[in-house]
C-alpha cells in the first residue's frame, strides 16, 4: 500500500523531468557552440548542425516512434527512447571530429522523438478535467523553469570542457529505470482499429487541425521573439551575448510562473478564451517591441510576451490530448510536437526574408499582426471547444 502510494505521487513529477530531459537536448548546447569550432576542427556556420541534425532526426522519427507506441504501449517506446538518448549523448562526449559527433546527434534525436509526444500522451491518458490541465501546466512550468536553467547549466559544465556538458545526457539512462519501475502503461491497445482510424483522417477533423495549427503559431512567434529581440538588446542598450542570454530568461521565468496557475485559469475562464487572451498579449508584446525607448520597457514586454506563452502552451497541450482519439493520441500528439519544429524553422525563414526587404520594426509588425490574426481566428470560431472545458 505504501510502495503503491509513493509510485502514485512520483508519477506526474518523473513525466515532468522526462520532458526536462528531452527539452535540453537542444537548449543545453546552446552557449556551448562556439566553444566546439576550434576542437572539432570546423567552422562557426557547420557548427550549428549540432543542434540542427538532432531536431531534423527528431521530426523525421516522431511520427514513426509514436505510431509504433499506439500499437505496442507507451512504455515500451518510452524507456527505450531513454536509452538511445542517454548513450548516444555519453557517446558525443567521446567525439573527436565533427560527422562522429553530428552521427551521435541524429541517433540522440531518434531518442528524443520517443520522450515528449509519449509524455505528453501518458498525461492524457493518465489525467482528466482540470486535472489534466493542472498536469500540463506543471508540465509546461518544468519546461520553462528548463528554458532558464538548460543554458546555464550547459555553459557552466562547458567550463571544464567542451564536451563535459554532453555527460549531462547521461540522466536519461537512469531514468529508463525509473520510468520501467514507476510509470504505469496507460495506453489502451484495444482502442486503436487500422480498419477505422487513419491519421489523415483524424486530422482532417477542424478540432484537431486547428489545434495543430496553434502550435505552429505559437513557436513562430516564440522565435520571432527569442532572434530579433537580442538585436534590440546589442544595438540599442550595448548588451553582451551573456547579458542578452539572462534577460530573455525572463521569458521562461514568466512562462513558469503563468504556466502553474493553469488549472485555476482555466476553471475559472475556459481554455478557448485563455487562449484568445494569451495570443492578444503576445501580439502585444510584440508590437510593443516596435516603440520600446527603454531597456525597462524591454524588460517588460519580454515578460509579458512569456506570461502569454504561459497562459497558451498549457492549453494547448491539454486541448490536443481532448480532441485526439484515445487509440492515435500518441500519433497525433507527435503530429502536434512536429508542428512546433514546423513554427520554429518557418519563424527565422520568413523574417529573415521580411528583415531582409525592411527594417526589424516590419518584423515585428508582421509578427503582431500574425497573433493577433490567429487571436481573431479563435474568436470567430468560439464554440470550437465547446464542451472540451
């Protein structure tokens, strides 16, 4: 009875820190990029692959991975993923030139495709009501506490080399063991029938469309923010890349904060309106960047650009759990994870382009209209939801 309690309260908390785990595959190495240049022997512009080659690894095998997991159960995709990251990790500590290293870095990204969409389905499968949305908005809280920490953490292991931050991949191989012991199988295999769900089917349902396409929107607009605003920061105040570094993570901070009243919120507002509030203080956030005279000001909209983030992500993660069928969630919430890498490499393509024909103030302009467009979007369609509180 007590060992059942305990594995019953270390649920939620080892699906959190599996999401951590996965989500510093990237922003771990961050700081650490131009400190490989010289050691592997290449140059600032191949460098960069290193984060490159594990999402591309990871948005090839999401879909993959998470079907293989509607048919076979969550865990036995789950502690295995844990694995592959881990060793693979380990095993970029031992790189000494940069294909070993970006083969290493595709395998870890097989690893990665398998730990978040199977999280996030575990959380859907496990909870329901606002119990799901309190799960999720823990969950997006632990992410955002990891968008502040990851970097930090990176640089500071990096101090004693450039490969040391590698070792902290390692994690992921005890936690394998933990998951195989504590998590329990939540998916209902009995649920799935090839003979009468298809992806393109499920897909084709406005519910889950829209909310696919939300996530595209919210991590454009996450790296509209996350590239342009830095240029503000250097040229007009003189920040540092470090300087630069920890006032966006002021973001991520916001981002906890918000991101932990998620239950509260919703129960009191629904989701459908949160989300139309979260997209309009974007929005405003970003259009404010356009005017901003003070580093106070800056300070300011960064903060409130992450408590719009907060208020979004978390309802969004519960909502694609809600709208997709019980035997393709995993499936759908890959689908969902993928349009995230979507937003984040159409966000720097398209306002490059944009930067390239104006001025920054364009591109935030264009940025604002964007959520304020899809804020609108949410409103016409307001009983899309209905029922799904």
């Amino acid at each position: 009875m007590i060992l059942a309690d305990i594995k019953e309260k270390t649920i939620l908390p080892i699906i959190c820190l599996i999401a951590f785990l996965a989500m510093s595959a990237g922003a771990l190495l961050g700081p650490v990029l131009p400190f490989m240049v010289e050691p592997l022997n290449t140059s600032r512009e191949a460098v960069g692959l290193v984060l490159g080659m594990y999402t591309f690894s990871t948005a090839l095998f999401m879909i993959f991975v998470s079907s293989i997991a509607d048919r076979v159960g969550r865990k036995k995709i789950l502690v295995p993923s844990l694995l592959i990251n881990g060793m693979a990790g380990l095993a970029c500590y031992f790189s000494t030139d940069m294909p070993t290293l970006l083969a290493l870095r595709f395998v870890q990204g097989i690893g990665i495709a398998g730990m978040m969409p199977i999280v996030m389905t575990m959380v859907g499968e496990l909870y329901t009501g606002l119990e799901r949305v309190n799960a999720m908005g823990k969950m997006s809280m632990t992410t955002g506490i990891g968008a502040v920490s990851a970097p930090l953490i990176g640089g500071f292991l990096a101090t004693y080399g450039w490969n040391v931050p590698f070792l902290f991949y390692g994690l992921s191989i005890p936690f394998a063991v933990i998951a195989a012991f504590f998590l329990p199988e939540t998916n209902n295999k009995l649920s799935f029938d090839p003979n009468k769900q298809t992806i393109l089917k499920v897909l084709a349902q406005f519910q889950v469309l829209l909310t696919i396409l939300l996530s595209f929107a919210i991590f454009f607009l996450l790296y509209a923010m996350v590239i342009y605003v830095p240029f503000i920061l250097k040229e007009d105040f003189g920040f540092t890349v470090a300087q630069a570094g920890l006032a966006l993570g002021i973001e991520g901070m916001a981002m906890a904060i918000i991101a932990s009243r998620a239950r509260y919120m919703s129960a009191r507002y629904g989701k459908q309106r949160l989300l139309i509030a979260g997209f309009i203080i974007i929005g405003a956030s970003l259009g404010g960047f356009m005017f901003a005279g003070s580093l106070s000001l800056v300070l300011v909209l960064i903060f409130a650009f992450g408590a719009g983030f907060g208020i979004v992500q978390p309802q969004l993660n519960t909502l694609i759990t809600q709208v997709a069928p019980s035997g393709m969630m995993a499936s759908i919430v890959s689908v969902f994870n993928i349009m995230k890498y979507a937003g984040q490499t159409a966000s720097p393509l398209v306002l490059a382009f944009v930067l390239l024909n104006s001025n920054i103030q364009v591109v935030f302009a264009i940025s604002c209209s964007f959520a304020f467009i899809v804020a609108f979007s949410l409103y016409l369609f307001q009983d899309i939801y209905k029922g799904l509180e």
